[in-house]
C-alpha cells in the first residue's frame, strides 16, 4: 500500500491520507489563486478503484491540505475548470460530462449539472465561459457542445478519429479539433450546427496537444511524431514552421503570450521554452529525384542510369535546409536550423552547411529537464508558475523568472514510503 508523502515549500512532510493505492493523477489546474492546486487521481489495484477529484489549500502553516475530496461514480478522464465561475467540468470514462462549482472559500464542492454527451469515454473537455458552452469529444470519435445553462445538446460532428485535443477561439466560433489520425480539423459552431472550414495535415503521428494564441492567431500543434507545427492563421498565407526540440511525444503546450514564449513538455521529461518573436522559415518540400541534385549519381531504384553509367545505385537523402534530394557523400555534415525549428543537428548538404552563418545557429529555444516523463502540463501566467505530473506519479511545480529562463523545482508530491515494504 502506498502512503504519498505530501511536502510544502519548508520541506516538511505531511499524510494525508492513510492509504492511496497506485494513484496515477489525470489532469491538474493551477489557478490564478496562489494557494490552489485541484488534480483529479484515478487509482486502480486489483479490485480497489479510487476515483476522486481532490482540492488542496495551502493552510496558515504553510501545508497543503485538502479542502475537498469527491468520490465520483466512475473514473474520471480530463478534466476543465474557470476560475471565474470555479466550475469544474469532468469528463467521465461512461460518456457523461458532470460539472461542479467550487465555494469562494474552495472548502465546499455542489453538483452542477450532468450531460449524457459521449457513447464513450470523455478524452477532452472544455468550458467556454462567453458562449456558455460546454464542448467535449470522445472515444466515440464525436465532437459535441452543450448549452450550460439550459442543458441541451446544441451540436454534434462526427469526426475521423479519435479526439485528443481541443481548442476554441471565442471570436470566430472556431473550434480546433485534433485526432489520432494526425490532422486538425477547424470547425465553425453555431448555435445549433457546424460547418467544416478546413483541415491542417501536417503529422505523421497522432495530435497529442493544441494550443491557440487568439493575439496572433496562431495555433500550436504537437504529435507523437516528436514535433510542433505552427500554423500562422492570421497571417492567411497557409505558412506552417515546424518545430524540432523532443526526443519523445510531446504532451503539452502552453503560450506566454506577454513574452511571446512558447512552452512545450514531452514523454522525454524535457521542458522546452521556444521564443516566439524571431522570424521563421518554413522547411523546404522535399524534391523528388532519380539521382543526386549534387554530383548526378543514380539512386539505387534508377536501373537505367545504373546501366548506362556502369554505377551501383545510391541510397537518398534530403538537404533539411534547401530540401534537394541528396547522397550521402554529398550531405555528410550536420548542423542546427535553429529559424527553421531544428534545434538538434540534421542532415544538410555540404553547401548549405558552409552558407550558414554563427548567428543562424544560435538557439531559438531553452531546454530544461523535469527529471521525469510528463504526461500532463499547466502554466499559469499570472503568477509565472508551471505545474506538471508525470509517470512516477510526482507532481512538480516550477516558478520561473521573467526571461522564462530559471526554473525552481518544489515537490508538492512524492511517494517516499510503502507501508509493509522495504524501499
């Protein structure tokens, strides 16, 4: 059985609770008020099933403690809150959507309503406070809003695949739908209907985060595939920049938008800060080619050209700056494209790794490392705070300065002891 050890910023530990079984947190919100951190855990072994949503107050003794612990029917799989109204909204693995309204002191938690949205599990929900919506997607590859005040089903769009991210942009009622199959779909809601406005493909991997910048009008996209596409809407130009920082799936995406800074965690435990106000370029089409743009040499699947020039066939490469389909012998070197989004050494051909200068390959981005896989990310900008769980089951919350550049690690969680067994 194991007891977490819960630690507030002197160091000191505290229980509180007596017995927690392999508790995996699903989603956590840390909120404009500075002693507020509300998580959702989700506990299963063998036959014992913990499904709770619990809120913790930072108490005059400097502890953490927790002001509400709600047992819900089944378990819960995401989860929304606004600190304007503090509704919760939770997506339940049955389909339902339930909402509750925390007290102005965060002690008390009463039911809201329930809307029955989903066949399936709930993968994303999202509060809109303007349009008093509730919109929501499931396993059952449905995207649905509801009016939250009335309870009616408003809408309904099928979608291709599974959902795993959500966005909303309050002043054009466009909705940013991405799937499993590695697109994303923009919808336009209206109060009863939807129309399809376009979709962005652009991933080899599922969608695994959105995060929209309604300033800029740019939305932020991060896959399995390791990578990060910004899609510059605004600019109506169709220009995409890819950006290359994890060495894993990313997990989440936040936007600083009074530094113009881009947050970005992934499976690998990297923490990646991407300045947002250099100019980019957008990576080059690879070209298609039966021999090297370089020095003419045949591919190997080019049998005539092997033939005539009495030459064994080559295996093809691509130049990531110039995109030209190059052998090997002609791109031999690497170099970072830290304005195209690589930030790891790549693939070039020769010539263009001796055009780029000193000051193209300085960094356009941070690296910091969490020191564990995160599956789950909140930054709140108030306060500067950045709030992340990952796999061992910690919950890690880091204050950064201004430049966005120093992160302070403070463990609001650890499992530290497991009664009955030696550590």
């Amino acid at each position: 059985l194991n007891i977490h050890i819960f630690h507030n910023t002197y160091g000191l530990p505290f229980c509180p609770s007596p017995m927690i079984l392999s508790t995996l947190i699903l989603a956590m919100f840390l909120t404009w008020q500075p002693n507020l951190v509300i998580r959702i855990y989700l506990s299963q072994r063998h036959l014992f099933l913990d499904v709770t949503i619990r809120v913790w107050l930072k108490r005059d003794s400097g502890q953490y403690w927790p002001s509400v612990y709600h047992t819900m029917p089944v378990a819960c799989s995401c989860m929304s809150f606004n600190p304007e109204t503090r509704r919760i909204s939770l997506g339940l693995e049955n389909g339902t959507v339930s909402e509750f309204v925390l007290s102005e002191d965060y002690n008390q938690m009463t039911p809201a309503r329930t809307y029955q949205a989903h066949q399936g599990g709930v993968t994303v929900v999202l509060f809109v406070l303007e349009m008093e919506w509730v919109l929501s997607t499931g396993q059952d590859k449905s995207f649905t809003w509801h009016c939250s005040e009335s309870g009616q089903q408003l809408g309904t769009y099928q979608t291709t695949a599974w959902v795993s991210g959500l966005q909303f942009d309050v002043e054009t009622r466009h909705a940013f739908v991405g799937d499993h199959s590695g697109q994303v779909t923009i919808l336009k809601l209206e109060q009863d209907n939807c129309s399809l406005v376009t979709t962005f493909k652009g991933h080899t991997g599922n969608v695994t985060a959105l995060c929209w910048d309604p300033v800029q009008r740019v939305l932020f996209s991060g896959s399995s595939d390791h990578s990060i596409i910004m899609w510059d809407i605004g600019g109506r130009k169709g220009t995409a920049f890819e950006l290359q920082g994890h060495n894993d799936k990313v997990q989440g995406l936040c936007y600083a938008s009074h530094t113009r800074q881009l947050i970005s965690c992934g499976s690998d435990g990297g923490i990646v800060i991407w300045s947002m106000d250099v100019t980019r370029q957008e990576t080059p089409e690879w070209l298609d080619s039966d021999s090297c743009q370089k020095c003419e040499q045949p591919f190997f699947w080019n049998f005539k050209q092997m033939w005539d020039s009495k030459k064994i066939g080559l295996r093809q490469h691509h130049c990531r700056k110039c995109g030209q389909a190059v052998c090997g012998k002609c791109s031999s070197k690497r170099s970072t494209i830290p304005l195209m989004g690589f930030e790891f050494e790549v693939r070039v051909c020769d010539s263009c790794h001796d055009s780029i200068t000193d000051e193209e390959r300085a960094p356009t981005a941070t690296f910091h490392d969490s020191k564990h896989s995160i599956i789950h990310m909140q930054y709140e900008p108030t306060r500067g705070w950045l709030l992340t769980s990952g796999t061992d089951k910690i919950i890690k919350v880091r204050y950064r300065d201004t430049e966005l550049s120093m992160c302070i690690c403070m463990y609001l969680c650890m499992c530290t002891w497991v009664m009955g067994t030696n550590v």
